[in-house]
C-alpha cells in the first residue's frame, strides 16, 4: 500500500528552513518604518518586500510592535558592538585627546552614512511621546549616551572641548550629523559646492 500523499504546505505556513529569514524581515521592516513611519508601514508590503508570506511575520515577531521592537533590538545589538569593538579601543586608546575624538567622531559619521535608516526612525520617533519612544530611548538612546559621554566629559576636561553639558553634546553631535546626511542632496541647491560623503565627513 503507497503511503497517503503528504498534505500540501499552508499558504503562509513559516518556512523554518529559511535561517535568513529574521534577518530580511528586520532589513525590510527598518525601511519601511523609517521612510513611512510605524503606522504608515504596511505588514504586507514589509513581508513582500522581504520575499515572505505576511504570516512569517506573526511567526517570528507576533504582531507589528513586536517587529518594530525587534528593529530596535537589533538597532542596539548593531551599537553595542561597534561601541566594544570600534569606540571603546579608540577612546581608550594611547593616542592625544585631540586624535581619539577625531577618530571616534569619524567612525560615528561611518556608522551614520552605512545605515541612513536607522538614523531617519530615530528622528521620526523622537518627536511622538509614548510607549514606543520609550523603548527606543531605553534601549538604544540611553546605552548610547552611557557609553560616550564620559569620553565626551574627558575631552571637556582637557579643554578641546568648551565645557557644556555633555548629553546635550551627544546629542546635539548626532543631530547636527544627521541633519547634514539628509541634507546632502540639496546642498548644492543652497549654494555649497558638490560634495561626496567622504568630503563631507
């Protein structure tokens, strides 16, 4: 007797073959939620555009905040790594004062240019109180003035900098260097000369 045909796969059914899967889930979503916000970016389209069924998305994240947290994660998993493996040995470095911030503010510029959407959620976020603010600066705001601002406060101290306020520094470093990024295709609109992203760094 030939065994009973094997029931054909669901459509939408997850793929638990596809390791990658998570990973262009995040990439699409990031996009999507950067460019048209959390509730302008469509669960569909995000899955679409990842090469998935809408239902891989409940699979691995639950629902759409789930995702967008999961962005998040990943977003302060990118961070902490370039934070222990790039910024530390840089701001703990033998080098001058003078030569460490260059060096950390250059690779803090890379990180900005590698990766513009993480930056354009970031400042879509910020101006919307509420429970997804929160989680962004917990999770990924606060780790990041946690581990630059005592180099900051060490550069003030050693009169490169003008003293201030070190966390408004930080922040006001990153928002000066994003508003240029974004900025850069109509600069020479304003009158600047034609600059590549390695000029303007």
């Amino acid at each position: 007797m030939s065994p009973p045909p094997s029931s054909p796969r669901r459509p939408g059914r997850p793929r638990s073959t596809d390791v990658d899967s998570r990973e262009k889930l995040l990439a699409a979503a990031l996009l999507a939620f950067s460019e048209l916000g959390f509730a302008g970016a469509s669960l569909r389209a995000i899955a679409v555009s990842a090469g998935f069924d809408v239902a891989m998305i409940f699979h691995h994240f639950g629902s759409k905040e789930g995702l967008w947290q999961a962005v998040v994660e990943s977003m302060a998993a990118d961070f902490q790594q370039s934070l222990s493996h790039e910024l530390v040995p840089l701001m703990e470095g033998d080098w001058p004062i003078a030569e460490r911030v260059t060096r950390v503010l250059d690779v803090f510029v890379e990180k900005l240019i590698e990766r513009p959407a993480v930056t354009m959620l970031i400042m879509r976020e910020m101006p919307l109180p509420g429970e997804r603010r929160d989680f962004l600066v917990a999770r990924l705001l606060r780790p990041s003035c946690d581990g630059l601002v005592p180099f900051w406060l060490e550069a003030m101290e050693a009169g490169l900098l003008r003293p201030s306020d070190p966390v408004l520094f930080h922040v006001g470093i990153f928002g000066a260097m994003a508003m240029i990024l974004a900025f850069r295709d109509v600069l020479p609109r304003l009158g600047s000369a034609e600059m590549d992203l390695a000029e303007i760094k």
